[in-house]
C-alpha cells in the first residue's frame, strides 16, 4: 500500500511539474527598454501575443491593438508587442526606434518587448513554446507574418493562434477577451 501512495504521490507531483511548464508563465523577456519583464508577472490575465513590424503593410494594426488596450487592458487582458524582422526586413529599427516609432504615430502604451526572432534557426524561446506543440501542449503553428497573433488564457495556457490580417478589434477576440465566446 505505501508503495502505492508513494507512487500516485510522486505521478502527481511530476504531473504538476509538467503542467507549470506547459505556460507563458516560465520565461523571463526583456522589454524593449532592456529590463528584465516576467511572464509570471501576468498569471490571472488573458494575454495577447503579436510579433510587429514597423514598415508593413499590417502596421496600422497598432492602432487597431492600442484601441482594444484602452478599452480591454485593465486587470484582467494585457497585449504584449514583441517587434520582429523576420518577414521582408520589416522592422529594421532599433529598440529605440521601434519604440519611438510607436508612441509617435500609435500612442501604444501596451508592453513592448526587445526586438527578438519569431521563426528559423535563432527563435526566441519564447516563440518555441507559441509554435511547438511539443513545448506548449496544444498545437503547431508557423508565424506566417507580422501581426500573427496568440491567446493565452489567465492560467498562461496556450488558447489560440489568430491570423495576421485578422484585425485585432475582430469580434472573434473581443468576444474571448470578455469570455462570451460561443
């Protein structure tokens, strides 16, 4: 019989290891002015995911994004912008640029990431768990282009993959973010 417990107890305790894995919640990034920002910092709120592009034609989604932040970001949905140059040498800048580049036009006020890698041989751990099922329990998916966007439910789970010309104020994602989804 204690064998038995011993066992179940040490399956149960792997199994919960596992699950903290499994989340957005176990990295740590810097934000695009170079400190330190953890994931873990949002456990309880619905995030959404989007690698940007300051010269693509998917760019006014910043707009798009930063209205859904002023109307949804409170304590419960954040967006987080990680800017990448993986697609047509789209966002050549800086972090700095890439920064100033946004408040001037868009007013964003959401979090912004350094400038990382979202596919190919240097991705960002961070797009490895978004990407491979292996990593994030649930599904495969490629970043297609700028602007692709991912849901993560409160527990740091991985929810749903969003096309890039899915506009971010589609009714799709404002119904998740309000959790009145069908």
């Amino acid at each position: 019989m204690k064998k038995i417990v011993l066992l179940l107890t040490v399956a149960l305790f792997l199994g919960l290891g596992v699950d903290a894995q499994n989340t957005i919640h176990k990295f740590k990034v810097k934000d695009i002015d170079g400190n330190s920002f953890d994931l873990s910092s949002l456990k309880g709120k619905k995030v959404l995911v989007v690698n940007t592009a300051s010269k693509c034609g998917l760019t006014p989604q910043y707009e798009q994004l930063q209205e859904l932040y002023e109307t949804y970001g409170d304590e419960n949905f954040v967006i987080i912008g990680f800017p990448a140059n993986n697609f047509a040498n789209q966002e050549p800048g800086s972090n700095e640029e890439i920064e100033e580049f946004c408040q001037k036009n868009y007013g964003v006020t959401f979090p912004m990431m350094s400038k990382i890698s979202v596919k190919g041989d240097d991705i960002h751990p961070v797009y490895q768990w978004l990407t491979q099922k292996s990593k994030n329990g649930v599904m495969d998916s490629e970043v297609s282009w700028n602007f692709q966007k991912y849901l993560i439910n409160e527990k740091g789970e991985w929810v749903e993959m969003i096309d890039p010309k899915t506009k971010p104020n589609d009714e799709k994602i404002i119904n998740w973010i309000k959790g009145t989804q069908p």
